[in-house]
C-alpha cells in the first residue's frame, strides 16, 4: 500500500495532524490533484497556521494550472 493511501486513511481519523502534507504532495506527485487538494484542505481546516501545508496547496493549485 503507497504511503499515500496509509496517511489518507490515518487522517481520516485526524484531518489537522501534521502528516497531511506529505500525504498530500506525494499524490500531487503521483499526479492526483483532486484527492491531494481534498487532503489539502481537510488539513489546512484543522491546522491553519501550518506554513507547509499552505505551501503544498500552492503547489496543488500550480500543478492544475499548469495542466
């Protein structure tokens, strides 16, 4: 099972925890934006101050653009 998938199924349980960002950008990289940007945002939610967590958004958001 992708770490993707073990993170996505840990933070359904916990949307804020800080691990929502790798989850998020490693299906940004596979190519995923929609589930990354829901991943994304479920996080930001939860833990708006998180610096990494807007920045991964940014990404998201880049990578659609650019597609």
């Amino acid at each position: 099972m992708p770490l993707s998938e073990i993170l996505a199924k840990e933070l359904d349980e916990n949307p804020g925890d800080p691990q929502f960002v790798d989850a998020a950008e490693d299906l940004r990289r596979s190519g995923e934006l929609k589930e990354s940007l829901f991943i994304c945002l479920r996080g930001i939610a939860k833990s708006p101050d998180n610096a990494r967590g807007r920045l991964a958004l940014a990404r998201i958001f880049f990578d659609a653009w650019m597609t």
